[in-house]
C-alpha cells in the first residue's frame, strides 16, 4: 500500500507556467537591464523562458546574463533570480481537480515539498488554499536538495510505501528515485520539455496531471512489482 505521498507545488499541483511563470521571467528581463543587461525585455525574456526549459531554474539567470554578454555576469544575474524568487503573488489557483484528488488520497500521509522563497511559495500554498490538505508543508532554498527534506519526512515509512510526485525529472524524480520510492512525473509546465540525462531521472509513471494520479495509485497497490 501506498501510505505517503509527496507533492511538489509549482505546475504539479497549480499551473504556474500559466499564471505566474511569464510575468515573472519579464519582470526578471527588466531587472537585468537595470542591472546593466544591453537588450530588450522581450529578447530577455524570451532567452530565460529557452534556457528555463532546457536547463535547471537555478542555472537560468547566469545563463542569460552570458549569453547577452553583461560586463558583471554575476550581479546582473543576481537581479534577475532576486526578480524572479521574490516575485509577490497576489492571485492564484489550483488547478480545479486539485481538491478532489487531495480528497481521494486523505487515507494516505501527504506531505507538500517546494522550492523557492519562503515567503513566496507559502503565499502560493495560502492562495490556493492548499495547507490544509497536507501533514507538512516545508520549502527548499532555490538550488537546495529535495531529497533531504524528503528522506527526513519519510523516515518513518519503508520508501518503497512512499511515491512522490513532480514535474521536474531532475529534482522530485530524481530525489525519489535515489531514495527508492515510486515516482509520478507531472508533464506539464516547462519541466515537460527535458530528457532524463540518467536512470535517476526515469519516473515509473508519467502522467498528464495529477487527475490521473488515484488510478497511479490503484496500479502500484494492485501490482506485485517494487520501485
């Protein structure tokens, strides 16, 4: 039986490519310029959405200050992640089969891991009314290892009893993998466009939302099979 469930927030459980993503990667490009950046926030822009799609978020900022050959790589690049991060939420909302599938799982200990700022990713969770729903809600610094928040938080459960579930294969897949859970890769979001680079980045189960995750769910408990 599945007894824990871990859930990334950012286009796995709200669409935040939709909502949030493109405003907040222009407000990035502008801060750039200030910075010192010589281009226009829509080729800013556009750069940091390609490189947001074939390459870790955190890498973003310094890919794009290079590539537009800013004199000071390191502070326009740091206007930029500040920009990006620190961005103020006022408006936003799962996606609407969210609560339902929460509901569906309750049986289960559901555990909420994100990445970003703080501040940020909690209003998020807040907006969308989502806190409730989880037994933990606990927020990685950018760049920092979901595993280990993971390993602790399931320590209390044998890891093949555990799936996590994410969009991202180079971090919520590969986390869960290395831990020896069962994975469900969200495709959805910018995370949709990468390629595993390892066996780690292989989920057992790729999915077109977490819609369909009840009925991951029901397979894995149904099936004689080990992550």
């Amino acid at each position: 039986m599945i007894r824990a469930i871990v859930f990334d927030l950012d286009d796995t459980l709200i669409d935040t490519t939709g909502q949030l993503v493109v405003p907040a990667h222009q407000e990035a490009a502008a801060a750039m310029i200030a910075a010192g950046l010589e281009a226009s926030v829509q080729e800013v822009a556009e750069k940091r959405v390609d490189f947001a799609r074939a390459a870790p978020l955190e890498e973003v900022d310094l890919r794009t200050a290079a590539f537009f050959g800013a004199k000071d790589v390191a502070a326009v690049a740091a206007a930029g992640h500040t920009a990006y991060f620190g961005r103020r939420v006022r408006s936003l909302s799962a996606w609407s089969f969210v609560p339902a599938v929460l509901e569906a799982l309750a049986d289960r200990t559901l555990y909420l891991v994100t990445s970003g700022f703080e501040r940020t990713q909690r209003k998020k969770v807040e907006l969308c009314g989502l806190g409730p729903s989880f037994e933990a809600v606990e927020v990685v610094e950018v760049g920092g290892d979901k595993g280990v928040v993971m390993a602790r938080l399931l320590s209390n459960f044998a890891f093949a009893e555990c799936l996590v579930v994410g969009d991202r294969i180079d971090r919520e897949i590969e986390a869960g993998r290395r831990l020896g859970t069962w994975t469900a890769r969200v495709a959805a979001g910018e995370g949709q466009f990468a390629t595993p680079q390892s066996a780690w980045q292989r989920p057992h189960y790729t999915i077109p939302s977490v819609e369909a995750l009840p009925a991951v769910v029901q397979d894995i408990e149904g099936s004689d099979d080990s992550p």
